[in-house]
C-alpha cells in the first residue's frame, strides 16, 4: 500500500472504503475497497477532501480479488451460464436457460481446501429456471498471491465444476394400471398429477392409456406407448410387492433392462427405473407420487429429461439426504430433501 496525490491515482485501486457524506441527504461509501480509479472519479474525490489516496501498490505474483475473482469464473463457467459483473472482487453466475444444474462436488472442496479464496454453488442435481443463481465466487483479501489461483486451477482440474443441462426429452406416454381404475371403479386421480409435473418442466403427455392387472395387457400398452414415439414412459399402480400387482413384471417382459426396483427415498422406496435398448427410460411410480408433492420421482425426473444416465449407485446414494419430513407445508423444490438430489 502506498499514499498519492489524487490525481495521479487514475488507474490505481483504493485500499479501503471512501465515505461521502451529504448532510441530510447521504452518507454512504461513494469508492469501495478495491474501486479502479478513473478520470471522471477526480473531481468528486477532491469535493469529499481526499487530496491524496491510499492505493494498492502493484507487485510481481500478488493479484487484485477482482482479478483473481475471473480467474474463479473461469474454473466454474460452462454452457448456458451468465455471469455479472466483477463487483468488489465478487462475481455469480446465473441461468440463462430451464435445465439440470450439476457441481463437481468433490473437486469443489478441493478448490475450496486452498483457503483465501471461495466458490458457493446450489446444490447438485437440481431444477434451475433462467435468472436462478448458480453459484458465487471471490478473493478473500483485497489481494492475493497469484501461486493461490494456481493452486485452485490445479485442484479444478481442466473440465469446469460446474455444468447445466437443458431438459431434451420432452414428451412422455402414461400407462395406468389396476382394475380398480380400468373398470371405472375409482377416478384416475394418478395421471393428472403426472401431466402437471411434465408441464412444469416443459414434457407434453403424448400418449395415455389404460389397462387391468394383466401382465400381457401391459406388456402391450407399454409397446404402444413406446410406438406412440414418446421420449419417456411412465407405469403406474400396481408396484407394490402383492402377487396381484403386474407392473413391475411386465416392465421388464417388456424388454426393458431394469436398473433397480427399489430405492432408498421415502416416499417412492417402491420405485423402479429401466431402459431400454434405444435408451428410452421408463419408470414404474408408487402410489406416493400421487399424493405426496415431492417424491423419488421429483428427484430422478430431471436427470432423466436432461438425458443424463441414472445407474443402480446413483440410485443408492439417494439414501443419504432421501428422507422426506413431511412438514405441514411442503417447501419443494427448496427444502433439503429436494436440493440434496
């Protein structure tokens, strides 16, 4: 740090905040730490009495936040991102489009390890809307050894840390099963759901139909829906474990490769994920997913419309974070249960 005559100071950067005060009117910092000064700034410096500036004195391996900030930017920044405007050596990066937002977590704490620096992301493996906030990053200090930066860059590795995924599947087919609702017995009060949470996230129904509890039958209406040309397909009743429920079966006699029926999440523990051989997802829903407003399928909806392969250990790390709280008001898609995807 250094002390100039104000007008030599174009160019160089403040050390510490510079108040203005106005009586009556305001009094507030007019030049903030790390402020680059310009020509036009003059004049109003001297008018606050600063004839001579407290500014930082450049020297070989140190950094300005800003500086180092972009250098931040540049670990993180993938497509579809937009980031704001370095201010006080802090930048966020934004949603530029609707998609699956994903953080390398593992070599985020790595970055992070190094110290005077930071990054701050929302969780992994959630829904993003263009404006949302994905991450926050700056220096610590006002300055800092560029060996730090260098260090960070090391432990993030060539690939960003962070990526969002725009949803590309985006139309579904529904097969209802149970004879309770083929007969007319009960209303179907499971495909209104589905089509409001397809809606929300961009996916058209392009296909729906119902069947008993036949395994054939199903077998039948899942081709069909598969014929229908729908990029996802969706199963649902009948997938608890009573001999009477044929869902599950006639999923994979369907020829779909089953990934896993059954998942460590509550509500959805009865869940059932598959592809098949042209990649096509299809699940099989409990119940839960019809009356309870976040479930298993919240979580695994989003990786499947940004086509983004769910395997058997994906599944089973939902363990952790996959306990639903059930509170009076449901916060989803905000609440621990839905962020810790």
């Amino acid at each position: 740090m250094k002390c100039i005559p104000t007008q030599e100071a174009v160019g160089h950067v403040l050390c510490h905040d510079l108040t203005r005060i106005v009586p009556g009117v305001t009094k507030d910092a007019a030049f903030r730490k790390g402020h680059i000064v310009t020509e036009e700034d003059i004049p109003l410096l001297l008018s606050m009495g600063k004839d001579r500036l407290y500014v930082w004195e450049k020297t070989e391996g140190m950094l300005h936040e800003n500086e180092g900030a972009d250098r931040l930017l540049a670990l993180c920044r993938n497509a579809h991102m937009t980031p704001t405007p370095v201010k006080e050596g802090k930048i966020e990066l934004k949603a530029n489009c609707t998609g699956l937002f994903r953080v390398d977590v593992d070599r985020l704490m790595a970055v992070n390890a190094v110290g005077e620096l930071m990054i701050a992301t929302r969780h992994t493996n959630t829904v993003v809307r263009p404006g949302d906030k994905l991450a926050g990053m700056r220096v610590i200090p006002l300055v800092i050894a560029e060996t730090k930066l260098q260090e960070a860059e090391q432990a993030a590795g060539s690939a960003p840390l962070l990526e969002l995924l725009p949803f590309v599947r985006k139309t579904a087919a529904v097969v209802t099963t149970g004879n309770e609702v083929f007969y007319g017995r009960i209303q179907d009060q499971f495909t209104p759901v589905l089509i409001k949470k397809l809606a929300d996230l961009g996916v058209d129904v392009v296909f729906h139909t119902k069947v008993p509890d036949d395994r054939e039958q199903i077998v039948a209406a899942i081709q069909a829906a598969r014929e229908s040309g729908a990029e996802l397909v969706l199963c649902t009743g009948g997938m608890s474990v009573d001999p009477d429920d044929q869902t599950p079966g006639a999923i994979k006699a369907s020829g779909a490769e089953v990934v896993a029926y059954g998942a460590p999440v509550l509500p959805g523990a009865m869940f059932l994920l598959g592809y098949f051989a042209d990649k096509t997802p299809v699940m099989g829903l409990p119940g839960c997913v019809m009356y309870a407003k976040a479930t298993i399928f919240d979580l695994i909806l989003p990786r499947v419309l940004a086509n983004v392969p769910v395997s058997k250990a994906d599944l089973a790390r939902l363990g952790h974070g996959g306990l639903c709280l059930g509170c009076a008001e449901c916060h989803y898609p905000v609440c621990p249960f839905g962020k810790e995807a």
